[in-house]
C-alpha cells in the first residue's frame, strides 16, 4: 500500500495505491486517524488502488462516524470500476460519498 498525504491549507488529500487489505489496513487507519484534528475536509483519492477488502472498508466507514460529529466533509473520488463495484455490492455506494 502507497500513501501520499497532500494538504491544501487545511484541506487533506490522502493517495492511496495498491491494495488495502487485512494486512494494510491497520496501517491505513493509523496514518489517517495521525491526521486527525487537523483538517477540515478529507478527501481519498483512490486513482492508483486496485483492490480493496472488507478490512479496508471498515476502515472507511469508521474514519466517516469519526468525522461525521464535526461535519467534517469525507470525499472519496477517482475509484476505478473494480472499486466500484466492490462498493456497490458491500452497500457502501450508499454509505460513503463517492464522486
């Protein structure tokens, strides 16, 4: 898994590329949950992700309930079809912004 953080003022994009799995995932929730409190709106950029497990989904839908409170906006944009569809079948199209 590959990760590049960019910020713009107090705007997070986080790249994430490869795959998110059960053995990444703790790493993906841990350098998201380093950056917390300090943005305003997050938005994931999943352009170079391949595959993505229900590790990493849950991942997804706990830094949301995180952010949610403090109506921090949380954007996913750039998945690619594969990614998609995982989101579509696991009902997570429905959870999760995704543009």
């Amino acid at each position: 898994m590959d990760i590049i953080k960019n910020y713009n003022d107090k705007d997070l994009t986080i790249e994430v590329g490869n795959r998110i799995d059960t053995v990444t995932a703790p790493d993906f929730e841990n350098e998201i949950m380093d950056e917390m409190g300090k943005f305003d709106s997050l938005t994931l950029d999943l352009s170079n992700l391949e595959y993505i497990s229900s590790a990493g989904l849950r991942v997804l839908v706990l830094v949301q309930k995180k952010l949610k409170p403090d109506d921090i906006p949380f954007v996913i944009v750039n998945a690619n079809d594969t990614i998609k569809e995982i989101f579509s079948m696991s009902g997570f199209d429905k959870i999760l912004t995704i543009k």
